[in-house]
C-alpha cells in the first residue's frame, strides 16, 4: 500500500496565510466600501439629500420603529454589507441613528446579503434559472425586514 503524502505546515505557517489573506480581504474589499458609505453620507448631509431621504422614506421606516434615514443603510446592503455597516456607522456618529436603531439593523444588513453581488457569485454559477432570481432576492428582502421587527421586539426586552 501505498502512503498518502501530507502536506506537512506547521501551525504557525498556516496561521500566518490566514492572517495575509484575512489582510487582503480587509484592504481590498472591507476598507472601501466603508470609506464610500462615509462619503457618501457626508455627501448627502451637506446638499441636504440625508433630510429629504428621511423625509420621503419617514413614513415607511416608522412602521419598523425606524427613522426614515435609516432607509439609507437598507439601500446600501442591497450593494455592499460592508457599505451598510459605513452607512450605519456614519449615521450613528452624525447623531440620525442610535445604538439600538444600529441593533435592528444589523440582521437585516446581514439577511439582504448583498444580492447584486450575490447574483452574479452564487445564483449564476450555480446556473440557477433566471426567472427565479426576483423570488430569491425578494425572500431575502422580506426576511431582512421581519428580522428588524424581531430585533424591535428583543431590543424591548433589554432596554
């Protein structure tokens, strides 16, 4: 019989390309979609766009218990996770968003899933018929918006 030969690394050599891949993903995605989603938000403060954003989507953010500048970051999880997380985070600093409306939406953030790079990643690969992709997306959509009212809920509880 014949022995199988194992790629013998140590551990701190596999930690090590851990650390240098987790460095890249950082860099290369995380970091400037963060950086948009403060811009962005700055942009929309100063032209007066963040008010009427808030505005318009007011009454249909209340149903959630939510401001109507949190539409922004719902919108920006349907590009990007780490743009929504920006998003919130700039909220939050500029005094629109509190600590627990940032905890109502972070499960939506994640449930959304960045759909449109999702899409071409996951739902084309997997050769998944393209008549269906409107029902997918909309379930992650309808999940992302029941998880708010969940959080609504849970969040009553801790206050």
């Amino acid at each position: 019989m014949m022995e199988e030969i194992k790629d013998k690394r140590n551990v701190l050599d596999m930690f090590m390309d851990g650390a240098r891949n987790g460095y890249r993903i950082g860099v290369h995605n995380l970091i400037p979609a963060l950086v948009m989603a403060f811009v962005l938000i700055r942009v929309l403060e100063v032209t007066g766009l963040l008010k009427v954003v808030g505005d318009v989507c007011g009454p249909v953010m209340m149903m959630w218990g939510l401001p109507g500048e949190a539409a922004a970051v719902i919108l920006a999880s349907v590009m990007s996770m780490g743009g929504a997380v920006g998003v919130a985070a700039s909220l939050y600093t500029s005094g629109h968003l509190t600590s627990l409306h940032i905890s109502a939406l972070l499960p939506a953030i994640y449930l959304m899933g960045n759909p449109v790079q999702n899409v071409g990643r996951v739902l084309g690969l997997s050769e998944t018929n393209p008549r269906h992709y409107a029902a997918i997306l909309a379930i992650g959509a309808i999940n992302a918006m029941l998880s708010i009212w969940v959080m609504q809920l849970l969040l009553q509880f801790i206050k």
